[in-house]
C-alpha cells in the first residue's frame, strides 16, 4: 500500500464521530466609517496613511515621501518610477529598490489590511525586496472585516495574495518593535480612487 | 530515552534571574495584550465556539477533506507528496533538493520541521539551511531549539543576543541595541534570501477547497523564501486543514489575536499555485497524528492552531522556560502532545502544571487542556511512570484523605508542625512545597473545629 492509501486508511479508521460543519455567521461589524477603522488599524500596526484624493497626482506624492530615493519601481499606471517591471528577469534583481509602488485591490477596515496579489504586483518579490513599499488604494473598496473579505471566493482564485498590515516588523528580541525586519521597512497607503 | 525531569531543568532556568523575570513579564505581557484584544470583539467567545466545532468536523472528516486538499492542489499545479513519519518526511524533503542540485535552502519558521529534525539531516548531507526568522535563527546560531512556538528566543536578553551574534555574525560584542542586532541579522539574511536554490514554509491553515496553503507572519520572510527561489516546498501537518476559505475569517481573526495581541499579523500570505517557471511541493505529514485521533481523550489537541496563548498564560511555563520541557513543543500544549509522541520520555510533563485551568480559558479553539493534562497524570501512575517520591507520597496520601480520623490527626499534627518545626524541616529536599518559597502560616483553627464549635449544637 503506498503511504498516501496507508495514512488515509488509517485516518479513516480512527476519525470520531462525525460532528456537523456549523455556520458561521457575518457577526454585527464596528459601526465607525470604514475610512476611520481603516486608516486607525493601519497605522496601529506600523504604516502610514495619505489621501491624495485632492491632488490627484500619486507620482508627486512618491516623490515627496521618499526624495531620496534613487530607484522606484512601480506595478501601477499612476507612478512612474525609474525601474522597469518589464525589464526584471530574476526577482533577485529588484534588490537595489528603494521605493515599490503597487495598487491593492481592496482594504479592510477592521484590520487596516491591503489584499495584494500576483498580478498586482507583477513580481511579487517586490513587495518583499523593496526597501519601502507604498500602495495606492482607492478608499470606496473597502469591506468592514476579514470575514466579509473571506466570502468572496473569487479574490483567493490568485496564485498568490496577501493580506499586507503595515510594513515587516518583528519583536523576537525582549520584545521591542522593529520595523524592517526582513520585508519593507515602512508601508504608506495612498488613498487614490482606481 | 531518556526521562526528561522538568524540575530539575527549570531549577537551572530560574537560576539565571534576569532571565527568568524578564521571562515571565514578557509572557504576561502578551497575555494581557490578547485580553485587551478579545474585549474589542463581542462575538469573541461565539468565535471560539465556532472555530472549534470547525475544527471538529474537521477532523471527524479528515481523510475526505485530505482528498479534496491533494485535488485542489494538483489541480493548482502544486505537487503533493504524503510521510508517514519525520524519516518519510525529511527523505522527501532531500529528494527534492537534492534531484535539482539544490544546496541551500531558506526556509520560514515551521515547528513541523523542528519535530522531524530535519535541519540536522539536511546539514549532515550538506544542504545549507537557513533559518530566516529573526528568533528561528537565533536560536539557530545558538543551536537551541525553540522555546516557544511564537517567539522562539523569548528566554534570551538582547546581551545574551549579542553574544550569539558576536560569535556567529561577527557583530561588536559590546553592542547590544536592539535595533543594531535585528538590523544585523536582516544584512546578513539577506544575501541568502538572493541566492538560495530554494525556499520551504509551514503552513497555519491548508484549505481543501482550494489548495490554498496560508501562512502568517511579521517579518515577511516566508514571502521572501518563496517569492525568490525556484523551488517552494511546503510542510504541514494534515491536521492544519480547514474545509473552507471562508473559515480563514474565523481563524485568521483569532490567531494573532490569541497569540500577540494583535489584530492580524504583518503578512498573511495566501500561496495557491507556484508562479510561472517554479515548483511547489507539498508535504503532508502524518508522524503520530492519526494515532492520536484515535484516542478518544486526546483527540481534541489536534485542533490546536499554534498561538501559543496558554504558553503565555501559564505560570508553571513562564517560571520554567520553554527549553526545560526538553520537546519541540513545550507549554500546556506541550504537556498533552509530547507524551503522545513518547510516554516514558515525557512521563514528567504532565505534571508541571497547577492545573489551574487558564490555558483552557483562552485557548481559541477550546482545547480542554487542563482537562487532557489530569488524564495524562493518570495514564502516568497507571503506567508506572511516577518517580518514586511522588509515587510514595500519593499512596500515602490516599492512605490518609481516604481515611477521616487519620486526616483529622493528620491536619493536626500538620498545624502544630507548620507553627513549631524549626526551619530545615521545613525546607529541605524532600519537601517540594518548602522549596523557592514560604509556607502560609496556619490557620487558628481547621474547618471542622470552627463547625463544630459554631454549628455543631444546631
């Protein structure tokens, strides 16, 4: 018998007896503006919020947050940036990026939370090897709380997708807060409409 | 195997003080940092009722939903491989580096690998593995295990990290700053994320319908071992599956909530299908657990989800350090799972715990912890796994509360010692409860003398 027949005739002959798959309710969400929770749960867990809704102009605002940047890499029409996705063969040569630009394709506002995925980001290690990630999001998608995200089915059809709540932090060392640990060492959300 | 003694290893833990308090503070802190979490949700005890009928009709089905994980997966372009136990599992593992010429591999933390030992198996058939999460590769550098399945190096003080970075990582000795050593470790870390040949991952939730492997995380590393090399191996224990994806909104709003009393973690990556021109390799590992879910009172640990809160809780674990368990997995969690793996090795585990319930109170998906450690205590002295002391001491213990007029004499005889008996009787050896701290003093009178003087005549 190969070892997949064997474990799963030895789970079968050892599962109790069967319990019901109960409902899972959509429990009542914060009833806080969805803008409010958002920017609050993002910033909570180490990232930073801009609205740029007046100005319009996303590659102006990279430019002010991060003047010294010297490569900009960019997945979105709205920024520029100096690197060419198109032109990365190996994800390892995103390694010299100070700034990544990527659109989320939607937020949750329970969580401060961008749901980001391969497509968006072209090559995904640039949400990982970028010194600094910024993410533009257009504010009218936003879903009150990770339960109403994970009912729709569709958006988990991607290769990869993440849920990105503040840049990579770790506290392993007598628990102090570090931003940057191994991944982007800040996280801006931009409020843009798409 | 030996016969861990957990008293005598948590004797030498509390031995290095800074440690042990800093220890016990830092856990307590996360404990009250859940708390302060959970009251923000009204529905947070319906969620972990939930999450655990989830996980019980889960496992009740466990070989169907298995099935539909390994369609999905393959359907995904994904590959699954199946190991009966850590030797099938490591074998895999090499097979894959090894068909491909891989030498290195960066892998994210995974405490299914720690319980196969597979990174010394790798190492003795020259495979680099780097671990890349900042407490994994302390612990790494330092060759210790984990202590802890969430922070793994929450025993140490950043001088003690210093000095495991001075000698491994050539830092300055001198410096212990925080950020100084985090910043080091992600210099050093990175070269290896560029090049390595492959990339591996736990997974904290597997989902049938999908195939979807979940995995959480603060530093982003497990994203930069898969995102980067053209081989991502996955390891995971087949009780980590969830039927649905939308059963995540469960867990994934209680795991980190649980464990760091944070709403989310940093990243919670969703790896469906390898992206274009790599692999993916799914290990689904059995190594004991379908022995378990046959025994009808333990079955219910295999609902566990990692957080790691009743290690947090727990006051024996907070005072003894994970390492004094001598297992990949220590704490509460660790008291009901290890001895399962090896009775007799683990037969002291069961009792270091008050039993006092806590890890019961928050555990999120209802595990009844404190419950399964009393049964191990008897399975232990049915068994004959009690060390002699205490074996004579509970005979002659039942002896006693099993008779009233020796336990009157004996309560008796207990006050007039507890007031008069000059100190080295009190505090020596053979006395456990004597030891690191002070006997209560006596009350004036016992229960039934107050009873019959107050109550009797009624």
């Amino acid at each position: 018998m190969s070892t997949r027949d064997d474990i799963l005739a030895r789970v079968r002959s050892k599962q109790p007896a069967p319990q019901p798959l109960p409902d899972v309710p959509l429990f009542k969400p914060d009833p806080r503006p969805l803008l409010e929770q958002f920017e609050a749960g993002l910033v909570r867990m180490g990232g930073k919020f801009v609205n740029s809704a007046g100005t319009g102009d996303a590659d102006a605002v990279v430019r002010r947050l991060f003047p010294d940047a010297k490569v900009i890499c960019s997945a979105t029409p709205e920024v520029t940036g100096n690197r060419l996705l198109a032109t990365v063969g190996l994800p390892a040569d995103l390694d010299d990026v100070d700034v990544g630009v990527v659109r989320a394709a939607f937020g949750v506002a329970e969580t401060g939370s961008v749901w980001l995925t391969d497509t968006a980001f072209g090559v995904s290690a640039l949400g990982f090897l970028s010194q600094h990630l910024v993410v533009l999001l257009d504010t009218e998608r936003l879903l009150p709380g990770l339960q109403q995200a994970y009912r729709q089915r569709q958006w988990f059809d991607a290769r990869y997708g993440v849920f990105l709540t503040g840049p990579s932090a770790t506290a392993d060392i007598e628990g102090v807060l570090i931003h940057g640990a191994q991944g982007v060492r800040s996280l801006t959300v931009i409020g843009m409409p798409a | 195997m030996k016969r861990i003694d957990h008293a005598e290893a948590s004797s030498k833990f509390i031995e290095a003080k800074d440690n042990a308090d800093f220890h016990d503070r830092r856990l307590w802190d996360l404990r009250q940092k859940r708390d302060r979490e959970k009251e923000k949700l009204p529905e947070w005890e319906e969620l972990r009722t939930i999450a655990s009928a989830i996980k019980e009709h889960t496992l009740t089905h466990l070989a169907d939903y298995l099935e539909e994980f390994e369609r999905n997966a393959v359907r995904n372009g994904a590959t699954v491989h199946w190991a009966r136990d850590a030797a099938e599992h490591n074998e895999i593992v090499y097979r894959l580096l090894h068909d491909r010429g891989a030498r290195t591999l960066v892998k994210a933390k995974s405490m299914l690998t720690d319980e196969c030992e597979m990174r010394p198996f790798l190492e003795r058939r020259d495979i680099a593995v780097i671990e890349t999460d900042l407490g994994e590769r302390i612990q790494q550098l330092d060759d210790e295990p984990p202590s802890h399945i969430v922070v793994p190096a929450v025993h140490k003080l950043r001088t003690d990290v210093a000095e495991v970075f001075a000698k491994t990582l050539g830092t300055d000795p001198k410096n212990s700053d925080v950020h100084y050593l985090a910043e080091s470790q992600r210099q050093t870390t990175r070269p290896h994320f560029l090049t390595a040949d492959a990339g591996m991952t736990g997974a904290n939730f597997a989902v049938a319908e999908t195939g979807t492997i979940v995995v959480c995380t603060n530093e982003g590393n497990a994203d930069l071992s898969v995102h980067l090399p053209k081989l991502h191996i996955v390891s995971v224990g087949i009780e980590k599956i969830i039927p649905k994806i939308e059963h995540l909104g469960v867990f994934v709003r209680m795991l980190s909530r649980s464990a760091l009393g944070s709403p989310i973690t940093q990243m919670t990556s969703h790896f469906r299908s390898p992206r274009a021109g790599t692999e993916m390799h799914i290990v689904l590992v059995d190594n004991g657990r379908s022995e378990r879910l046959g025994m009808s009172d333990f079955w219910y640990s295999l609902k566990c989800i990692r957080c790691g809160a009743c290690m947090n809780t727990c006051p024996v674990y907070r005072r003894s350090g994970g390492l004094s368990y001598g297992a990949t997995y220590s704490g509460p969690i660790g008291v009901i799972i290890d001895p399962a793996f090896d009775l007799r090795k683990y037969s002291a585990l069961p009792f270091a715990s008050t039993l006092n319930g806590s890890c019961t109170a928050v555990c999120p998906v209802r595990i009844d912890i404190h419950e399964q450690i009393y049964k191990w205590r008897q399975i232990m002295s049915e068994r004959n796994q009690l060390p002699f002391v205490k074996k004579e001491a509970m005979q002659l213990a039942g002896k006693v509360l099993g008779n009233p007029r020796l336990y009157r004499a004996a309560l008796a005889a207990a006050g007039a010692g507890l007031e008069h008996l000059p100190r080295f009787m009190m505090y020596n050896r053979l006395n456990a409860w004597g030891r690191q701290r002070e006997v209560p003093r006596t009350a004036p009178a016992t229960f039934r003398q107050w009873y019959l003087a107050n109550r009797g005549q009624k």
